[in-house]
C-alpha cells in the first residue's frame, strides 16, 4: 500500500499528511505506523497521557503537563512507577518530600508510596511513566489530594 492509499484513513483520525509521513520513515513499515496511530490517548485536565507499551506486567506512557499544572497527589496498591524528565522541569512530591528534576533527571515511585508531579517551569512538561505491577489498571489509584475535585 503507498502513503497516499493510507493517507485517507489516517486524516480520518486527524493526523496531517507531513506527521503521518515521517512515522512512516521512522517506523519503516506499515504495521508499525498504523500501531502508533491506534495509541490510547486520555486528556485530562493538567494535559495528555499517551500509551506507548502496555504489556500484561508493565506499561510505558508517554506524560505531558501543562505549565502551572500538577497532577493528584495519589498512590497505588499494585505498581510502581519510574518517571524520567525529557523536557521541561517538574517538582515531585513523594511522601511529602519535595524533589525537582530536569531534563534527563529520573526517580523511582515504590508501591503505595504517595507521589504527584507538577510543572514548575514555564513550557509543557514531558515525562515518560514506566509501570511495573501485578495489576496496571486505571482504577489502582487513590487519590488523596486533586486539584480538579477527582477524589
């Protein structure tokens, strides 16, 4: 199948024609490219998550926090979660201790450990989350603070 076969189908998901060809020179295959176009995206209030893996025990998404925002400050029963800083710069709150990384910087989110992150900076935050656990569903969250009234 040629790009301009499938560009039909990707513009009715709303991807242009220049960000679906350089998918296609990334990927370097069909199935590939039309993988990452399926891929779970949520949009909360403080900004974006998208599902890059998610694997029967582990799951990595891609995290993107808008200036000024913070996510609820929460725990889970049955993962852990490591987060590394490609852009921007966060402070995280782990257990009540207040910890700021930059780009390039990681930290690692023990089970039942109260975590949040916010964008301390004044450009979009991108982290990338890897979870770990028995169990990575949505619902393992329980939120003790929310700034959007979620608890």
């Amino acid at each position: 199948m040629s790009f301009d076969e499938l560009l039909p189908h990707s513009a009715n998901i709303g991807i242009k024609k220049q960000e679906a060809l350089e998918l296609l020179t990334f990927d370097k295959g069909f199935n590939i490219y039309i993988v990452t176009l399926m891929k779970e995206t949520t949009t909360p209030p403080w900004g974006r998550w998208t599902v890059l893996e998610d694997n029967i025990d582990f799951k990595v998404k891609k995290i993107e926090v808008l200036p000024g925002k913070r996510l609820s400050y929460q725990r889970h029963f049955k993962r852990s979660e490591h987060w590394m800083v490609v852009k921007g710069r966060a402070k995280v709150t782990l257990d009540g201790k207040e910890i700021f990384l930059d780009e390039g910087n990681y930290i690692d989110i023990p089970k039942q450990a109260l975590h949040r992150i916010e964008n301390v900076g004044g450009d979009l935050l991108i982290f990338i989350e890897i979870q770990r656990g028995t169990y990575l569903g949505e619902d393992d969250i329980i939120r003790v603070e929310d700034d959007y009234g979620r608890i």
